[in-house]
C-alpha cells in the first residue's frame, strides 16, 4: 500500500466525546421540554442528525432547529469531557509532518467539529476537514469519504480510513479503502 491519505472520524475515533455530546444534547433537549435519556442517545450515536432526531421521536422541525441551535451554543461549556486518542492523534501527527494529507471526515456539524477541534488545538495537523452539511448522504454512504479523497486526489487504495461505528465501517468500505476499527482499547497513552 503506497499511503497518501490518512482520514480519520471525529466522535468516537479520533476523540470519545460521547459524554460530552451527550451532556450538551440532554442540555438541549431539557431546554426544549423533551427528555433525551443515556440509552437513547448510546443506541443514536454515530447517527447524522437528522436520523437522531426521527429515532429520538422529535419529528417537529422547529424544535429539531432549536435542539440543534442550543446543543451548538452549550457544547463549549462539556469539553471537559473530551477524551483524545492520543495514540491514533500522535500517528497522524507524524503522517502529515512527513508530508502526508490527513483528513476528518465527521457526520458532525461543522461548527462543534472546529470548535472541538481548536479546544484539542489539531486544527493544524489536517489538511482538509468534512462535516455533515458537506454531503448529501450520511454514513453507511461512502459519500463523505468518495469527496475527501476526491478532494485530495488520492485513490481509495492509497487511502487509510479510522472508524468506530458500524455506520462507518460499512462508508469505509464502500468507499473501497482500507480502514482500521477504533475501540476504547485504542485510548491508551
């Protein structure tokens, strides 16, 4: 394999902010007058916004809206919860200093995944970063992962992709590259 492009997930994968999410969605949710319980959010997690909010039963539009626009403002105020993979951030650390492209590719929207970013101060270490509103599809849709290495002008067999979900696992293999599965194993020093 002749390695050019590192991508990596945000949530999950590169870093667990599942508390942190979820801490920032109950938040928002209890601001709404709607109750989003551990499991729920456990069972939605990984999911593009829109499929959280159907499974989670919120189907009217303006309280999605509101949901989405508080969970964005409170965030910054759970990134205490963040937990980096430090081993996978230190691999692609050295990738891009020896010249390799690196990439996210989160179904995260853009505004939490920079802001979550610059808190862990990694902005620097990726050349190209794709959120959610970036694509049509969310994952299982190779889509996200297609564009990035479009983008990058790297073919699928020069690409590594990290995952942590089911969803991801199955876009990185459609999309025809190779991918590693990330575990809480992975967050070791």
């Amino acid at each position: 394999m002749n390695l050019k492009l590192i991508i990596t997930d945000f949530d999950g994968t590169l870093v667990n902010s599942f508390e942190a999410n979820y801490q920032a969605y109950a938040d928002a949710f209890e601001q709404c007058g709607q109750k989003l319980t551990y499991d729920l959010y456990k069972q939605c997690f990984g999911y593009r916004y829109d499929d959280f909010m159907h499974t989670a039963g919120i189907n009217d539009v303006d309280i999605q809206q509101r949901i989405r626009k508080i969970k964005g403002e409170v965030y910054p105020f759970y990134f205490d919860y963040l937990q980096p993979n430090k081993p996978l951030i230190n691999f692609i650390r050295a990738f891009h200093r020896d010249g390799g492209n690196t990439a996210i590719a989160s179904t995260a929207r853009r505004l939490n995944l920079t802001n979550a970013l610059q808190y862990l101060h990694l902005t620097e270490i990726f050349d190209c970063i794709w959120a959610g509103e970036d694509v049509a599809h969310g994952k299982p849709n190779p889509e996200i992962y297609l564009k990035v290495m479009e983008r990058m002008e790297v073919s699928a067999g020069q690409t590594l992709i990290f995952e942590d979900s089911g969803v991801g696992f199955e876009a990185a293999e459609a999309s025809g590259a190779q991918y590693i599965r990330i575990n809480q194993a992975f967050y070791g020093d």
